[in-house]
C-alpha cells in the first residue's frame, strides 16, 4: 500500500471517529476511496453531504437531483468522475426536521483540519467549490476576497487554481444560476487544465 494511500485511510478513520460536532453526533462522516481518486486533476469541494444522496450511498453528489445535475455539469470540462475527488467543507449532514439545514460556522471550523489535510495529501492542481458556503471555509486555510460573483473565472490560491462555482442544488438550477450558464462555468475547468499543461494526463485517463 502506498504511503498516499495509507496516509488517506488514516484521515478517513479520523474523520469516522469525530465527535465534536453535538448536532451531528449520530451522522457518519463521508469520507473513503469513494470520494474519488487520490490523484485527482480537480477537488470539487460542496457544503456537505445531502440526506437523500451521500448521506445515503456515501458516495459525494450521487443519488439526489444535485448528484444529477453535477454529472451533467461534469461532462462540459472533457473529465470523468475517475479523474476527480469530491468531499465537503463539513464531511457529516447537517439536517433538522428530515430536512437539510446549512452546517453551522463552528461545525466548519470542527471539520477545517480534514479539509486541509485532504488539500494537503491529493495536492490538486485545480480546486472548484460549489456554492458559497464552500468557499467562505476556505478563507481559514488561506484567506481570499472571492464570492460568486466570480463565479467560472480561474484564481491563484494556496498554491494551485481556485474556480468558484455555484451549487449543483436544484434550487440553485432553477433559479441562481441555470444549468446552461452553469455548464459553461465547468467549462472553464477544462481549459484552465490546458492552461496548466495537464491536458496530456487527460488524454492518458
């Protein structure tokens, strides 16, 4: 087993034992090799997991309409979910009422470390948030101005890309910010990718 590998396994059983968060106390952190490779071209980072989707499979933005709409969105930046990771600014759900609720600013702050950690052992070229509440957490780590009114443009942050995208949420698709202007927004990971010279990588995946 490689020390990547092996390394990534000890985050994830790290983040399966937390405890610190009082409201989320029974949910199950969603972090595995199902999160995706750990060679990744693009981290796309979310707010956290969804009930109806990883909450459920504990695989990130799959089985709810999110999960659907990002699949679509994917396909405009030439990539395959085998060539990227997807995790959370906040690894467990946040619900109340059988509802999705936005995780608090201290469970952000509780899950900070795992998200650095992740940044820090995949050390992708290009990370792209989806929503808003997902690129505010990353000003702890290094700080930014960003908001989404950047929204589909490229910048240097922490040592790599930073694309702010908004979320895949039906709500945000059938409102904020429709899925055509949303696919080319993901288009602009895939020539950043060129920008960068990784096209070769993905013509080899």
């Amino acid at each position: 087993m490689s020390e990547l590998k092996t390394a990534f396994e000890q985050l994830a059983i790290q983040a399966a034992e937390c405890r610190l968060c009082p409201r989320l106390q029974e949910r199950r952190a969603v972090l595995s090799h199902l999160n995706g490779s750990l060679h990744p071209l693009v981290m796309f980072i979310g707010e956290a997991p969804g009930q109806r989707g990883a909450d459920r499979t504990r695989i990130p933005l799959v089985g709810d309409m999110s999960g659907r709409n990002f699949d679509l969105f994917l396909t405009a930046t030439g990539l395959s979910r085998a060539d990227i990771f997807i995790t959370n600014s906040v690894l467990c759900n946040p619900r109340e009422d059988d509802c999705n609720v936005r995780p608090t600013s201290q469970e952000i702050k509780n899950c900070r470390s795992f998200l650095t950690r992740q940044i820090e052992l995949l050390q992708p070229p290009i990370i792209a948030t989806l929503g808003a509440v997902a690129l505010s957490a990353l000003k702890a780590i290094e700080t930014h101005k960003f908001t989404l009114k950047d929204v589909g443009k490229a910048f240097d942050w922490y040592g790599r890309k930073l694309v702010p995208l908004y979320h895949p949420s039906p709500h945000v698709v059938n409102g904020r910010r429709r899925a055509k202007e949303q696919l080319i927004d993901y288009e602009l990971i895939g020539q950043t990718l060129v920008t960068l010279n990784i096209t070769k990588l993905i013509e080899v995946l």
